[in-house]
C-alpha cells in the first residue's frame, strides 16, 4: 500500500524519528558497569516531566496498567477504603483491578463524558469523620470519552475537608501533554505509560511516587513482588534492576526527555491545547457533531472523542478510515461503543498532521453517510489556527 498509515488512536502515538532511530541499538549487558550511567541519566528529565523535586520515578517493563497495581499493592491492605470514580472505560478499569485486589470502594457512578466529580468527593471524604478511605483514586484524562478532570482541584478537596487520604492519579494519557503537577498538587502515585506523551513504543510503566507513599510500603498488607516498589528501590539505588530491564526504550526515553526538553513543557502543554482546539472547531463549526465530552471544562487537549448521529456505527467509521484511507482512528469502549469514534491528537504533532486525521475521519463519515459538508472539518479546524498565534513548537527555526 502506497503511502504512510495516519495514526489518531490516542496511544500508541507517532513517534519522532531521532526518538526511533536512538532505540536502534544493539543489546547490552544491564549489569555493566556503564548500565548506571544509562539509567540515572534518565531521573532528572522525569522528575521534570512529573513536575516534582521528592517524587521518586520507578520505571517497570510493564504498560500503565502495571503502575496502577503498582500503586495500590505497595500502600493498602486487603479490606482498605477506596474513593473513585467511574466515567469510561479506564476510570473503570482501574475500580475493577482494586476490588480484584480487595479493596472497598467507594465508587461513584458518573455520566460518561463527564469527569471527577469534585462536589461528591468532598462530600464523601467530609463524611470520612474517622478517615477509612485510604486513597483517592482521580484519572486526569479518560482516553475512552475526550474527558479531563481537576487533579488541582481534588487537592484542593483534600485539603479542605483536611483529609489524610492518599492521592493516586492516572496521568496515563496526560503527562507531557496536558498540565500535571506532582508537588504542587501533593500526588502520591503517577500513574503512566510510555506509548502517550512520552512518544515512546509501549513498554514502559512508570510511576512517580511520594515520600509519603514510600513510608507505607512495609505496612501495605497487599501481596506484591515484580510491583515491589522497596525490591525496585534497592536496585535503583545501585543503578540496576531487580530484573531484565527494557534497554532499547531506556535510549528511547533518553532520546524522547531530551525533545521534550527543547521545546519545553509549558510550551508542549500549548501547543496540544492549540492542536485540540483546532480538532474542536472541526468537530463543532465543520461537522455540525458534538463531542462525548459534556462541557467545556472537561474537554480534553490529548483526545476528541465525536458523538456520531443515530443509526450511525462508529466501527464502520473506523473501518471505513483504516482500510479506505490508512488513517487509524480510535473506537467507542464498552458504554460508548459503536457510538463515537476518538483522534487521539498527543505526542508528536502539528497542524497539517492532525488535518490528515480530521480529512480521514470525514471522507469515512461521507462514506458512510454521515451528512458532514465535505471539507468542512478541515476547513474549520485551518480557521481556528490561522487566526490564532501558535506556539513556538509548531514554528520552523
Ligand atoms: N489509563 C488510561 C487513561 C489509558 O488511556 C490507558 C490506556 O490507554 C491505561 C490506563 C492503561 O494503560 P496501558 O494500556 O498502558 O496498560
């Protein structure tokens, strides 16, 4: 087939050449002596990502789901109290693994397209008088419906009600990419993978975790060992892991820490609110569609997640895009199955990029059906950034 596939989906995303071509490596030995070298050079760029001077990062051969284990295993015990909500298919996810591990949660339904509830948190943690719940879970981005949520904010719950509980966030589709602040916001655990913002293939789970967090490994009563954050620990601390570690995507995450340098974070979290309000304009002034995403406040800059009108099935949208145009758009999850189609818009990406996916997705919807003017959402999508200053890492210099 003639040409490139166009990858949306929101995770894995596309990879910058010099981030690939630094994975390119022949094996090494990870007990060398020069393996330290390699692994302790990847902490400052990390903590700079996390925003955080305490936080410690742990990097697993794991995807973001390891880390999510990671987290509860290393600080609760079988039986502890969980606050969290369910909102797409992720936030549920995660609800699922701690009652798998025996956890109580208490959990609270909300509408999909909708993100952390901050009234109802504050309510039940306010009614936590003897302070059971042990952790707050919050997933900062749900990849399922376009949703981000307030991580400051359930700080500031926290803080308000002056509860003790922990805070857990998954920022699997967040970090680098949208704002995310391990010390301002006192997060606990970080929750990521390193297929997302970080450019990178999947295969790395890492996990940024607080001093505080740290002190409660030994009395955690959850059984745990490739997850054990204190076996990590003491092989970190001499520069090594505990097992076979993922050597080509350490080059890689060396590499993607640098790019994410050069063009800074504040600059990076710019430029993919800019890119995301050119995909809204596509969605909302082109196509005439609404977004899963309820409000405004929880529009997400990594994901748009399109509402298709009835009768219409998003697989066939999908379809029709990867096997028509080689664009790979991402599909509806559980609940919202077959009802959206998502352009995941993260990583590396500019604006002439993302027009291949808005292109895409509306020649599939006209395929389809779907009653969209043709070159509508493009159209749309140039206007907003024709009119509107970009930032500095989308100019050529
Ligand atoms: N959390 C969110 C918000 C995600 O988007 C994903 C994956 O897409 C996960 C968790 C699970 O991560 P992984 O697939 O890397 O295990």
């Amino acid at each position: 087939m003639a040409g490139r596939n166009f990858l949306f989906v929101p995770g894995p995303t596309n990879l910058p050449d010099r981030i690939q071509r630094a994975m390119m490596i022949s094996m090494e030995d990870h007990r060398s002596p020069i393996f330290p070298r390699l692994y302790e050079s990847l902490l400052p760029g990390l903590k700079r990502v996390f925003r955080t001077e305490t936080g410690v990062p742990f990097i697993f051969p794991s995807s973001g789901s390891g880390c999510w284990e990671a987290a509860i295993a290393n600080t609760l015990s079988p039986g502890d109290k969980v606050l969290a909500s369910r909102f797409g298919q992720f936030s549920h996810l995660w609800i699922e693994m701690c009652k798998n591990h025996g956890l109580e949660v208490h959990e609270i339904d909300c509408e999909w397209g909708t993100g952390v509830p901050l009234d109802e948190y504050e309510k039940v943690l306010s009614e936590d008088t003897k302070h059971e719940i042990k952790a707050v879970l919050a997933c900062q981005n749900e990849t399922a419906t376009g949703v981000t949520s307030d991580i400051g904010g359930v700080r500031k719950v926290l803080d308000k009600v002056g509860h003790p509980a922990l805070l857990f966030v998954d920022s699997v589709s967040a970090l680098a990419s949208v704002d995310f602040r391990f010390d301002d916001w006192k997060v606990d655990m970080c929750v990521t993978g390193s297929q997302k913002g970080l450019m990178l293939p999947a295969g790395l789970g890492i996990l940024c975790v607080s001093q505080k967090a740290l002190g409660l490994t030994s009395s955690a009563g959850l059984k745990r060992d490739y997850f054990d954050l204190d076996i990590m620990l003491n092989a970190n601390k001499t520069g090594y892991f505990p097992y076979t570690p993922a050597l080509p995507l350490f080059y890689g995450l060396r590499e993607a820490l640098a790019v994410i340098e050069e063009e800074g974070l504040d600059n990076i979290i710019a430029r993919h609110h800019y890119l995301a309000e050119g995909a809204r304009a596509a969605v909302f002034n082109g196509w005439g569609l609404k977004l899963c995403a309820k409000e405004p406040k929880w529009y997400s800059d990594t994901v748009t997640a399109v509402m298709l009108p009835d009768g219409v099935n998003g697989a066939d949208i999908i379809l029709r895009a990867f096997k028509r145009y080689n664009v790979s758009l991402g599909a509806g999850l559980s609940k919202v199955a077959g009802k959206l189609f998502r352009i995941g818009h993260l990583g590396d990406m500019n604006e002439v990029h993302l027009c291949a996916g808005i292109s895409g997705a509306e020649m599939s919807m006209l395929d389809n059906g779907v009653k969209v003017t043709p070159g509508s959402g493009v159209a749309a999508a140039q206007e907003y950034w024709r009119n509107n200053e970009p930032p500095p890492g989308l100019l050529v210099r």
